[in-house]
C-alpha cells in the first residue's frame, strides 16, 4: 500500500480548521465567542510549539500576548501603518521580547517556568504604569476603536491560527522537529547527534512567542478598547497551559481539540454559572492528571494510531 | 595503522568545585589504535571521557583533534568534528523508536550517508528497529547508545564500559564489534572494568588514579607495577 504524502495530514487539519471557522459565523450568531476559541486555539497551540516540542513551560506567556497586543495598539494610535501591518509588527515585538529573555533558558523546569512568569508581570507592570498614560493609557487602558473591525480581525485570527497549526505541523513532522523531540528527551544525547539544542531551543521560543504576540494584535484589534489586565491577566496563560494539556501537547490535533472543547464548555457554563464551571473545571483536571496525563490525543496513541 | 595521533590530551586538568578530579592528564591516540582506560571507581577514567566529548570541559590544558584545539566546543561541532561516545548509563531517546534514535544522528551529524540498517545489524538490533527504545534492555539501550555514536560516522569513538552486565557469549561478540571498528580506522578509548575483556580488544591501556595517570603500556605490564597494585588493592 502506498504511503500517503507527508503534507496531507497537516493539510487536511488546516483545510478543515479554515473551512470550520469561515461558516461557523454563518451557524453560530455570536460571532465573539468563536473568535475568542480561535484566540484560544492559537495560544494553545503557540504554547504547544515550546512546551510540546522542547518541554520548557513558560508560566508567563501572557507576556507575549499582551506585548503584540499593546504593540499592535500603540502603532495604531502613533503611526499611519496599516492595521494588519500593526498586527505583525506586534507578533515581531513580541519575537524581540523572546530574543531578550533568551538568557532564561540557563534556568530549566520551574525555574523557567518562575522566571518567566516574573518576565510578563514585569511588562504589565511597565505598560500599565501611571507614568506611562500619555503613551499606554498606563493602568485606563488604550482605545483604538477608530479601526474596529470585527470581521477583518477574525479572518486576521483565524491565519494566526493556521500558521500556528502549519508551524506545528512542521515540528511534528520535519528534521528540524526530529531535532526538537531528541533535545526533549535527553539533550547530551541529541548535541552527540549533531542537534545544535541551543539554535533549535531558540527557534521553537521565537516561534511561540511570535504566535501569542500576532494573536495578542488580532485581539487588540478586536476588541479595540481595553485595560492592561485583559490581555495581561495570568488567567491566559492557564488557560492556554490547561487547554493544550486537555488535548495533548507534542501533537497538532491536541492543543486544538482541547482548546475547542474547554472554551466551549467555558463559554457555555463559566459566564452564566462560575460556581459550576469551576467546580467541573477543577474536576476535569484532576481527572486528566489521574487518567490522562498525556491528553486526549493519547487515547490514540495508546492504540498506536499515528497521531498528527 | 597510522602514527599520526587523532587525539592528544595536553595536560588537561578538571576540576568540580574544589576537588581536582583530573591531574595533567597527557596521552595521544591514532587512528584505528584501541586504548583501554582502567582504574578503580573514582578515578577519573569518565570524567576523561567527559572531557574529550565536551560534555564537561576541561579547566587546563588542550584537547587536540587532529591538530585543532577543540576544548570548549559545544558538544554537537565536537560530534561533527567526529568525536562520539556512549555512556555507562545509556541515554538514548526513550520515547522514540530505535530506528528513529539511530536517524537523528545520521541525520544531524552531518558526516556523509550512514547505512542505518547494517549499523542496527552490525548492533545487535535490527530485529528491534520498530521498538520505543525506552521498552529496551539495559544492555541494549548500551548498544543503541552505541548505533547512535556509530551513525555519526564518527572517527573516534568513546566506549563507556559497555561489557557490564553482558554474559561471556554478549562480550564475545562486542570484542569482535571493537575490533572490527578499529580495523575501519576508528579508534576507540574503552573504559571498563573488565580486564580479560579489555585483553581481548586491546593491549595499551592507560591506568587511573585519583585522576593522576598511573601507568601506560601493555595490561599484562601493567598488573606487575607497583602503583597500580596499590591503586586498586590499597598499599
């Protein structure tokens, strides 16, 4: 029997991904929930691209988030560039971000994880600073409802979102992704193999990092109007963390299933029943831990089926 | 076998905090020359190892490799370079397949095609290319960290006690696997315990202790001198 072509997997998932989300506004008339799930998709799937591939957990994700977010804004408000322009910017500012924190990665396991989180606090700090209001709006936030644009910010997103899973796709499945895997697993035994772990670990930083920044833009776009704390809150990178777990990080298919489902069940019952929500919440990941530590992708994997 | 040396060691010294555990260590080895490395547990005979692979490096003197100085290299352009080793405790990649562990290296090393196939069957374990590593025994994980090495194409090869834990039939076969690498022009530094197995794949060894060089020369010479005696039964 013959092989089928490395690229259909991946692009079967990307071909179904666009299809979903370009008629599910068509379906579904609250078009800022999806748009929220794709946010959400994207990060986990952004955060999978380190923590699945090299198992560095960055705790302060958020950190890229916000910075593409405040980038985006600012360019916004002081240049003439166009919006989409502002948005990849934003995903590069976030890359400078990640080139800066490079150091970090002297530290391993939690105190990376540590580390990093007291990174994004630190840029929340900056941003959201009283003396910063001419240009941040400090702690009252910035508006740049002048380019409020929900559609063109929700097909911005859903790109995010295939770029990040093509990324994915690559780690998954490429040399440089078998570099990744061996680094992951024992990395004196991948640097005797030729793997360069210091360029490889960089890139797959960058690339999450530039992912969380892109979508932190298409989200400032979208919403136009907000405070620091809403694209700063540590609840986004939990969220993201928790949500790519669920699904199974290391995998394509994992983060985005988790992702979907999560946010799903969040936007169902975590507005209108927080008690329940987090009840069920709480509940849900105690049993993933207890039963499913590797995600849902392993109930595939444990049947050896070739999980993308 | 040629006289040109592949490897020479420089006084090289290491030390880990306060404690010296490498004393001016200075030796040479050529091309498709095996050398034992012996000494009691604590010697230094790893650490050696260590030090050549770049996994620690060395706080003085100078690893030449082939005329360069290749002290303080990140540990992948020494494995390019040609240098490889495995481990006493082997380290491969436990959640990967055999194959898929022997790949990375022929793929990464960049040292011209490999023939991944002889080399699993050259290893003992072309019956398990479609393992998870990780479900391998302690001794053929030992020999899986050694088809890796091998897929490197590399030139000289470190050996870290491999023949602990083998039956004689096991290390049989691995003498003939060293010999037949060095007779490709490969040369190999073993570290090992076992001395009638270190007889049969070479004749020079060098002798450890406290990190200090005791003796070189034939094994046989080496168990009549006084300094090795006392270093391994106390005097």
């Amino acid at each position: 029997m013959r092989k089928p072509p490395a690229w259909r997997g991946p692009g079967l998932v990307l071909v179904a991904l666009a299809a979903i989300f370009a008629v599910a506004p068509r379906l579904y008339s609250n078009e800022s929930v999806l748009f929220t799930m794709m946010t959400f998709m994207a990060l986990a799937q952004g955060l999978n691209l380190l923590y699945g591939f090299t198992g560095y957990l960055p705790f302060g994700y958020v950190g890229f988030f916000g910075t593409g977010a405040y980038a985006t804004s600012l360019l916004v408000t002081f240049t003439s560039l166009p919006v989409i322009a502002a948005v990849l910017l934003g995903g590069l500012a976030a890359v400078v971000v990640g080139l800066i924190l490079g150091p970090l990665f002297r530290l391993s396991g939690p105190y990376f994880s540590i580390a990093n989180l007291a990174a994004s606090q630190i840029i929340y700090n900056v941003v959201a600073n009283e003396a910063l209001k001419p240009i941040t709006g400090g702690p009252y936030g910035i508006k740049i409802e002048h380019v409020y644009a929900p559609t063109a910010s929700y097909v911005t997103m859903l790109a995010i979102l295939l770029a990040a899973t093509a990324l994915a796709a690559y780690f998954r499945r490429s040399r440089f992704g078998l570099g990744l895997r061996a680094m992951h697993q024992d990395p004196i035994s991948a640097s005797l193999a030729g793997v360069d772990i210091v360029r490889e670990r960089l890139i797959a930083w960058l690339a999450s990092a530039a992912i969380a920044g892109l979508a932190g833009g298409a989200y400032a776009w979208n919403l136009s109007v907000f405070y620091p704390e809403a694209v700063f809150t540590l609840q986004i990178s939990v969220f993201a963390i928790v949500f790519a777990l669920f699904g199974g990080v290391g995998t394509v298919i994992g983060p985005l299933l988790g992702a979907a489902l999560l946010y799903a069940f969040y936007a169902g019952i975590g507005v209108s029943a927080p008690q329940y929500f987090e009840l069920l919440y709480g509940l849900l990941i105690v049993l993933l831990v207890l039963f499913l530590p590797n995600g849902l992708a392993s109930l595939l994997t444990r049947r050896n089926v070739d999980v993308l | 076998m040629s006289s040109e040396p592949l490897l020479r060691l420089e006084n090289v010294g290491k030390r880990f905090g306060g404690m010296t555990v490498l004393h001016e260590q200075s030796f040479s080895v050529s091309p498709g020359e095996i050398l034992g490395l012996v000494g009691p547990n604590g010697s230094g005979k790893t650490t050696t190892i260590n030090v050549i692979s770049g996994v620690h490096p060395p706080d003085e003197g100078r690893v030449l490799f082939e005329g360069r100085e290749i002290q303080g290299l990140p540990i992948f352009r020494i494995a390019r370079l040609g240098i490889n080793r495995s481990f006493q405790v082997p380290k491969c990649f436990r959640g990967m397949r055999v194959r898929e562990n022997v790949e990375v290296a022929a793929t990464f090393a960049r040292r011209g095609a490999v023939d991944i196939d002889a080399i699993l069957a050259e290893t003992g374990l072309a019956s398990h290319a479609d393992d998870i590593a990780g479900s391998l025994t302690v001794n053929q994980q030992k020999m899986l960290d050694l088809a890796r090495a091998l897929a490197t194409n590399p030139r000289l090869l470190l050996v870290d006690e491999i023949g602990a834990g083998l039956n004689p039939a096991e290390l049989g076969g691995i003498a003939t696997l060293l010999r037949g690498l060095a007779a490709r022009g490969i040369a190999l530094i073993v570290v090992e315990h076992l001395l009638d197995f270190l007889n049969r794949v070479t004749d020079r060894v060098i002798v450890l202790g406290a990190g200090r060089m005791l003796f070189e020369g034939s094994l046989a010479a080496a168990s009549k001198d006084p300094d090795v005696v006392a270093a391994f039964i106390g005097g």
